[in-house]
C-alpha cells in the first residue's frame, strides 16, 4: 500500500477543491435558481383584496314608509347592520415591502446571514461570490466541464492514497472518506428552508446569468441540464484501477476515462457518496420537474 499526495491523484492539482464546489453549486444553484424562477410570479404579485358581499336588503312591505319601520327597535337594529356605513368594502392592509436587494457584488453577506437564521450550516461556505460562483459553476457543470479558479466550499481534507498490488494500481478506498463531510453538509442542506429564504435573489441570478452571456436562460432548464450530468454518471464498485502516465492517475477502464471531467469528480465520491449524492439529486429534479 502507498500513500501519494493529492498531486499524484487521478485528478489535477487544486481538484479536491473542485468536487466540493460541485456539490454546493448543486445545492444552492438548484434550490436557488430553481425556486428564484419558478415561484416569480406568485412572489412578486400582492394577494387580491377579500372581496366584500353585502348583505341583501330585504323590500319594505307595502311600500310603507321608512320611517314606520324605524320606530320599532327590533327593525332599528337590523336596518342598522345594514347601513351602506358598515357595508362599504374596506382598503386591504397595507403590504410592507420587500427589503431592498443588495448588489451582485455585495450579495454574498446578504444571503450567507439569509442562510444562517434559517439554521442552514454555512460554515462551508468560503465564496466571496457566492451567486456568481453558483452560477458559472452550474453552467459548466451541464457542459462537463468544471472550473478551476473560484471555490465556493473548502476542500476535502486529507491525502488520495492507492494501492499497489500485482503491478496494478487502485484507488484505496480511504480516500472516499475525504468527502463524507461535504458530503454530509450536502445532504442535510433543507430545500423547503432554503427555498423560502432565497426566493428574493432572482434579479441577481438572472444578472449573474446575463454576465456570462446568458440574458434569456431558463435558469430551471440550466439546472436541470447540470443535474442530467451527473445522474449520468455510472455505478462502479469499490475498487477501481488506475493508469500512472506519471502526470496523473487515469482510469484504467476506458469507459471510465471517456467521462467528463464533471462526472469524473462524481466518481471519486465513492459508491457510497455518490449513491447518496444521487438521491439528493433525485429529489430536486423531482422537484423541479413537477412545477
């Protein structure tokens, strides 16, 4: 058995950050833009006002004059809960109005603090850029493509370790358990919590979208194209061979190899991550889907 550093991985230098930033643009830039999108028109439309019936008011008999049936007490008291004073609809209650957006530059505070109150754990959090990230991310994701340069999370802790055994190398499965606490923090993430609390931020999703050339995207549709890609991604066992081209690690299965790079970082989740991963996933493009 042999340790190698993260260098010497199936995966570049700087890649163990990268898988951790996958799962938590998955997370937030699915029930982000997901929910940003979909619940637009109920958010920024106010409640009709309740609609006020009159009672009917019942004829006078034989035309008799008002002031006859005034006289009598009992007919004082329902003429009086009749009166066009008591029937005239009243102005709806006023609408206190959004809190104004910050801007995109300036959002990461707003919504890490948004997260916070609502009893989400933040602490993985390290983006200076947290929508923008999401969104670049997300867009590269349904691209299998995965960027290099911005890191919304920490990275895993810990060395890639191998084995070595009959002049044949594999992934040990230790290096796994480098990812269950992302992984974790992925998985306990509450979408109904995050949604309600996010929902605010699309005019800033949208502007993040135009910036990178976007001005018309579903975001829903980007989404669901990201999430696609990594479904995609194959089942494998434990055990998994590699190739030293003494660069980096390769998969020895050519199959394995011919993923994309995002799908690539799904695997060296391990089966357990990844099959935990998946439901996650699953359940948001449920989710998704049904609106």
């Amino acid at each position: 058995m042999n340790d190698h550093d993260a260098n010497n991985s199936p995966q570049p230098a700087g890649k163990g950050k990268l898988i951790a930033a996958l799962l938590v643009v998955i997370a937030l830039a699915v029930v982000v833009i997901w929910y940003l999108a979909t619940d637009q028109q109920s958010s920024s439309s106010t409640p009709p006002a309740p609609k006020v019936v009159e009672a009917p008011v019942a004829a006078p008999e034989a035309e008799e004059p008002q002031q006859e049936l005034v006289a009598d007490p009992a007919d004082t008291v329902e003429l009086g809960e009749q009166t066009p004073t008591e029937t005239e609809p009243q102005p709806p209650e006023p609408v206190e109005p959004e809190p104004e957006l910050p801007s995109l530059s300036n959002s990461t505070a707003a919504v890490v603090a948004d997260l916070a109150a609502a009893e989400q754990p933040v602490e993985p959090l390290q983006s200076e850029q947290l929508i923008r990230d999401a969104v670049v991310f997300l867009d590269n994701i349904r691209n299998g493509v995965v960027v290099r340069d911005a890191a919304p999370v920490s990275g895993p802790k810990g060395r890639f370790r191998v084995l070595e055994q009959d002049d044949k190398i594999y992934i040990d499965p230790r290096s796994y358990d480098r990812y269950n606490t992302v992984v974790d923090w992925f998985v306990s993430l509450d979408v109904d919590t995050m949604t309600t609390l996010l929902d605010r931020y699309q005019p800033l999703v949208n502007e993040a979208l135009a910036e990178i050339g976007y001005p018309d995207a579903q975001a829903d549709r980007v989404v669901l194209d990201a999430i696609e890609v990594l479904m995609a991604t194959p089942s494998v066992g434990t055990v998994i061979e590699l190739n030293d081209d003494s660069v980096m690690y390769r998969y020895a299965d050519p199959a394995l190899e011919a993923l994309s790079d995002a799908q690539k970082q799904m695997l060296r989740l391990g089966p357990d991550n990844m099959r935990r991963v998946k439901l996650k996933l699953e359940a948001l493009q449920a989710a998704l889907q049904d609106e």
